[in-house]
C-alpha cells in the first residue's frame, strides 16, 4: 500500500497529515505543520498496529471541524488534489 497525504497550505504555512507504513509494519499517521519560507516545522507521530485503525485515524484527522475551520479562519486552502471541499491554491 502506497501513502496518503493530505495537505492544506498559504503561501507561507502548511499543514500536512500523511499515512505510511514503517519498517516495522507499523501503521504511522503523522501531522505535520510549519513554513514554507524558512524550514521551521513540527510534528506528531502516531503509532498503529494495523492499517485499517491508521486508515480511520487518518480520515478522522482529515474530517475533524476544528482543524478545518482553524485551518480556514488563518486563510489555509486545502492543496490535495482529491478533495472537492477547498479550492486549490494558485500562485501567481
């Protein structure tokens, strides 16, 4: 099985949260937030023992209100080409 991202991004902020598989076998759901000028990110690690409780912490973490309502308020754009909730983001 391959990763699953989301991620939600400004111009200078984004907010990931990615599904993967480790070498262990372990399911791992990662957040992950920071900026995009200068390398300055933090992250939380999340640890399954099998995919499909990852699979529904990970849409759990995509679906929850407040995330995208904080997400939204701070000006973020939802940048996963799958998603038809958010418009993508375009630079110029």
């Amino acid at each position: 099985m391959s990763e699953l991202t989301s991620l939600w991004q400004t111009s200078t902020r984004y907010y990931r949260i990615s599904l993967i598989q480790d070498l262990f076998d372990d399911w791992i759901v990662i957040h992950q937030w920071g900026g995009l000028i200068y390398d300055h990110h933090q992250e939380t690690i999340k640890p399954y023992n099998n995919y499909d409780t990852a699979f529904v912490a990970y849409n759990n973490a995509k679906k929850d209100k407040r995330v995208g309502d904080i997400l939204k308020s701070k000006g973020f754009y939802n940048n996963d080409p799958f998603s038809q909730h958010q418009p993508l983001i375009h630079y110029s």
